[in-house]
C-alpha cells in the first residue's frame, strides 16, 4: 500500500502513526501518502486539536529537562495519560 486514508481519527495519536507505520515497512520504495479527512466544525476537527496537543506534550516530556514538569498543570498529565 502506498497510501494511507484516516476517515475516522482516534483519540490517541499513537494509534494512527501506528497504522502509518505500516505502510512504511520494510521493502518499501515507493512514496507514502497520508490523507486525514477532516471536516470544519465538527468533532473530528477537536479529536485532531487534541492529538496535535497530546504530541506536543510528549515532545516536551522527551525533550526537556526536568522544569518542564514543574510546569505541567495536572490537566497536561491527564490529557497525556489518556
């Protein structure tokens, strides 16, 4: 498969770059292309908010030193432990 279509976003960004993933397996040569389908003014547009939230989150965990959880406020800690 060389192409990727999300109609449906999950809450957990892990699970979509898992299926991205996939695609982009060992043998691979061509290009990969990833469609999300998202429209305006719905759920799926706050779904993909909040993924987007949730990654840059786990990129400052990953990244920074230990004052970055000084500065998490408990609503950062639940929205990552979801």
């Amino acid at each position: 498969a060389d192409y990727v279509f999300i109609l449906d976003p999950w809450w957990n960004p892990a699970v979509e770059q898992q299926a991205i993933d996939r695609t982009h397996r060992i043998g691979q040569d061509k290009k990969v292309f990833i469609y999300k389908f998202i429209a305006k003014d719905t759920v799926e547009e706050k779904i993909l908010a909040l993924q987007n939230r949730k990654k840059s989150l786990a990129r400052s965990l990953i990244t920074t030193e230990e004052s970055f959880f000084k500065s998490l406020s408990k609503d950062d800690i639940r929205d990552l432990l979801k």
